[in-house]
C-alpha cells in the first residue's frame, strides 16, 4: 500500500495545503492544515518524501516550504535539522 493512500489529507481541501504565502493571512490557513497533517497516520513518510524530492510548494508533512528548505540547507552545511 502507498502512504498516500493513508493520508489524512484525502478527505480535505487540497487548497488547504497550499496558502499563497507563508505570512499574515496564510498563518491561519497554515495551522489548520497542520492540524490536519498532525492526526495524519502517515506524517513521517510524507514529510521524507516532501524532502527528498525537494518538493517545493505547499504543506506536506506539517512543514511548510520554507521549514523544508531550511531543513535541506542544513543537511547540506553538516549543522543539526
Ligand atoms: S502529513 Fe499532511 S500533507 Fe502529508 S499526507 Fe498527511 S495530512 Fe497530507
């Protein structure tokens, strides 16, 4: 079985986890989308999955693209996530 088939997400909005930005309004939309991903039962395969592929928009794992970006450039520099 995939994890996606799993996913938490499946019964929500998909525009749910894409604010248009990360900051003021978005804030909101981002927590609740989070909220969402944090009962998720496949949290931790979808947040890898997100970096591993550099997936570059949206929530997926309960991070944001900025959060996963950050976590990428660590990796990369030897600092801790
Ligand atoms: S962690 Fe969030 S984005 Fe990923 S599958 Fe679960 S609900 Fe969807």
């Amino acid at each position: 079985m995939n994890w996606r088939d799993a996913a938490a997400c499946r019964s929500e909005d998909p525009e749910l986890f894409f604010p248009i930005g990360e900051d003021g309004l978005s804030r909101q939309q981002i927590e609740q989308a989070r909220a969402v991903c944090r009962r998720c039962p496949v949290l931790t395969d979808c947040g890898s999955w997100a970096l591993r592929n550099g997936e570059r928009d949206g929530v997926w794992g309960a991070m944001t693209a900025d959060e996963r970006r950050r976590r990428r450039l660590g990796r990369l520099s030897g600092s801790s996530p």
